[in-house]
C-alpha cells in the first residue's frame, strides 16, 4: 500500500507519468472488460449452480484462467467500480460508498487527482467506449467522457427502477455521450447490442479499443424478459418464483454475453483481445441469489458478499482450462490491463497485475494484506465504514461499525463460522494496527506523518 502523498503527487502529474512508463514494443490487444452487478458466486453453472444454464460464460471461464478466490474491492456497487478504473482502494479514491441520486443517501465522490484507465490507454492511441452502467457521478466533471471514455453509452445512475422504461426516481440517466436519449428494449438486450455494434465499428480500424461494457443485470429489480421465465419454469416445474425470476434474469444475460463474444468472433478481432468478465460484488441473498458455500452476500464484508466469478481469455497467451486460487482483487484488473498493453503501472496504485500468473510465468504470489470498506447512512452504519482486511490466511472483520470485530482463519473456516479474536490476539494487534494505518490514509488526516509505519505503536 503507498502512501497517499504519493498517490496524489504522481496522478497529478497525469498523462505525461504514464506515458514515460511505457514498457517494450508489443502487439496492442484490443481490451473487453466485461462486469456483471451483484452476481452470486455459486450463480454460473461454471462455479456449481445446478438450476440454471449459463453455457457462453462458462465457455469464457473454460477458455482461459478461472479463479476460485477473486474479489470485489467493495460488497457494493460504486466502491468497487472505482477501484477498477483507477487501480486504487475505492477510499483513497474517494468513493468509500455507493454514489447516490439522492445527496443526503451519497457516500463518495470520485477523486479530481485518480486517473483512470482510458486516459492512460490514449496515450498510446486506444479509442475507450464504457457501454452500461457508470455509477460513479451524476454531473461534469465525474462523467465518462470526462474521465477519459471517448463514447459513453448507457446510464450514469445506481440503477434502473425498471429494466424498460431505464428510469430511476423517475429520472432519465441514459446517455450517449452527454446526450439524453430514450432506447427502448429491455436493457440488457440494448447494452449488448451496442457493445456489438461498437465492436464490428471498431474492427474496421487499425486502432485497438477498450470495452468497458458493465451490465446492470442481476441487479434488482429481478426482470427477466418473460419468455425467459417461461423457459425456466418449464425446466423446472418446482423451483420458487423468485429464483425462478433471478435464473432467468441471469440466463438472459449470460446469452448477451454471447452475442458479444460472438461479435468479437465474426469481426475477426477475438483472437487478439483479452477479454475479463467479473462481478461488482456478491450475489444478494435476500433475491434469491446462490454465493454457495460462502457466508452472507451483498453488502456484507463476510466472503458472500466479496468474493466473486471471474476469468482472464486471451486466446495465444492464456492456455485454456487453468484455475488459480491466490487472492486477487478488482483492482488488480486496472494493471494486469496495462502490462498486457506494455505500460509500467505506477508505483501509486494499490492494485496488483495477475497477468504472469494467467500465462503461466508465475504459479504463486506472495501473500498480501488487502482491505475492503464500505461507507454508509441509516441506523445500521450511521455514516460510518464496516470494515475487513486480509492478511494471508487471517481475515480480520467488523461487518457493521457497531458490531464486534471477529478474526478467521480462512484457511480452516471458509464459512466464517469461529471467531478466533481471542485465541490469537497477538494476530489481531498485528492486523488492528494495518487496519488504522490504511484508515488513516484513506482518511486524509492532514496530521499523519508520510513516514509512519504500523511497526510504531
């Protein structure tokens, strides 16, 4: 983790920082970053669902590097998405919450300093189109255009009240580019249309892309199109609706998803793009969403709500067929994408590339200490952050601000069942320590000295 100084001092600097990072000359692949929201871990027939079909993303998850214990930055939508536009904890990056409508439900706003992801790729010549779901401002300057993407199309919002009508409080977010505009169709149906249509545009050219295509689907409300449902009904006669509406919704996307793929194949342009598919945060349990063997689900700091699907394709560099199991996070998407391009990710980032894992050059890592935060309002949390960290096998936690801090070894309890705290409370003052340290710079705290270390009491 850097410190706070540095991170602002070295994106201040900009384009010019990352441009003179620039590694050896290599064959640019085009990029597609696909994110699915709220997607339970055990919600693909590649990851252990037994009651619904989800053949095009399993293919993706067969084709190349599957993990097995891959994480959100965040159990929440916003969090998460900064983190992996920018390479950073969502905190540093000033989105300790979910980005909100309503200003007085808002709990972050992303940082002027953090440079994201398209602007360092038209360094060298990318063209970045974000189709979906942005999440991350509402108004200039935090919108896509303004952050980098050369085309926006979808929604600035946190989500649609209606996956038809694509309104929220009545308001429409749906843009192209800073134009309003009214598609019609179901949104899942739309997002995937026009990521195909921008990939078969952009395969016309000699100028590599970089997709950032975000579904809004499994998000609530649980909307599938109905002659999805009724195919699901059909296959199984017994499941309850409201799983039968989320294997549906899923299904639904799972078959966009292919479209997409498909698209990327006809164009001629799979072979030489990486392709990423992941989820923003755990599956929720109260929709009916399957996180198998894991505690909890969205909006929790236990590993339902954290640890999610995900896989790395990149035909001729990925063999297929491989897993791993070493903890990667969201934000290590932003530098495995910049090393796969040939650019040397800034030591101001908190993010750490798996791409020599994914090819084979390295089996292992060495263990890290990663920390999750979530911000929120209401009595639950009161404004205040929940809380969890990861230090190789230790998992320390505090779900809620007003719950008790429990401590897990995950590497005997998966399910987060025994609490530890006081049995190993040497363990705990070590992780405690980390805790405050990453808290206090994440806080800004215009007092803490550059040099401090959790080594110091």
């Amino acid at each position: 983790m850097k410190s706070l100084i540095i991170y602002i001092v070295l994106a201040l600097g900009g384009q010019q920082s990352w441009s003179q990072t620039q590694a050896k000359n290599v064959d640019k692949p085009n990029i597609l970053l696909i994110v699915v929201d709220d997607l339970g871990y055990a919600d693909l027939s590649s990851y252990g669902s037994n009651d619904m079909e989800t053949p095009h993303i399993d293919n993706l998850v067969t084709s190349g590097m599957k993990f097995s214990n891959f994480h959100a930055n965040s159990s929440v939508c916003s969090p998460t998405r900064a983190s992996i536009l920018t390479g950073c904890y969502s905190d540093i990056a000033g989105v300790p919450g979910v980005i909100r409508t309503d200003p007085l439900k808002n709990w972050g706003y992303l940082s002027k300093s953090a440079i994201l992801l398209p602007k360092i790729l038209k360094s060298i010549n990318y063209h970045s189109a974000i189709i979906g779901k942005w999440h991350l401002g509402l108004e200039s300057p935090n919108i896509p255009n303004d952050r980098g993407f050369d085309i926006f199309h979808g929604f600035l919002g946190d989500m649609m009240d209606d996956y038809y009508t694509h309104l929220r409080h009545n308001k429409n977010y749906m843009r192209f580019n800073k134009e309003e505009i009214s598609p019609k169709g179901h949104a899942t149906d739309i997002f995937s249309n026009w990521a195909c249509d921008y990939i078969y545009e952009r395969a016309k050219t000699e100028v590599p892309f970089f997709l950032y295509l975000a579904f809004n689907a499994p998000h609530f409300p649980i909307q599938p199109p109905p002659k999805w449902l009724a195919k699901v009904n059909k296959k199984h006669p017994e499941i309850s609706d409201k799983r039968a509406r989320l294997v549906a919704l899923i299904e639904h996307l799972d078959a966009a998803v292919g479209d997409v793929i498909n698209a990327l194949k006809e164009s001629g342009v799979y072979d030489n793009t990486l392709i990423i598919f992941t989820s923003d945060n755990g599956g929720s349990l109260k929709l009916g969403a399957n996180n198998g063997n894991l505690r909890d689900g969205k909006g929790s700091m236990y590993e339902g709500g954290l640890r999610i699907p995900a896989c790395v394709v990149w035909p001729n560099h990925i063999k297929s067929g491989i897993q791993n199991s070493n903890l990667f996070l969201t934000m290590d998407i932003f530098p495995t994408i910049l090393e796969a391009v040939g650019i040397q990710p800034s030591e101001s980032i908190d993010g750490s590339s798996f791409l020599s894992v994914a090819k084979g050059q390295s089996n292992t890592i060495k263990d890290r200490t990663v920390f999750f935060c979530r911000k929120e309002g209401g009595l639950q949390f009161a404004g205040k952050n929940s809380n969890a960290l990861i230090s190789g096998k230790w998992k320390l936690i505090q779900n809620t601000p007003f719950s008790e801090l429990e401590l897990f070894d995950l590497n005997k309890d998966t399910l987060e069942e025994n609490n530890v705290i006081e049995k190993e409370k040497d363990q705990f003052k070590n992780l405690i320590k980390k805790l405050q340290f990453h808290n206090q710079e994440a806080g800004k705290i215009p007092w803490q000295s550059e040099s401090i270390s959790f080594e110091h009491d």
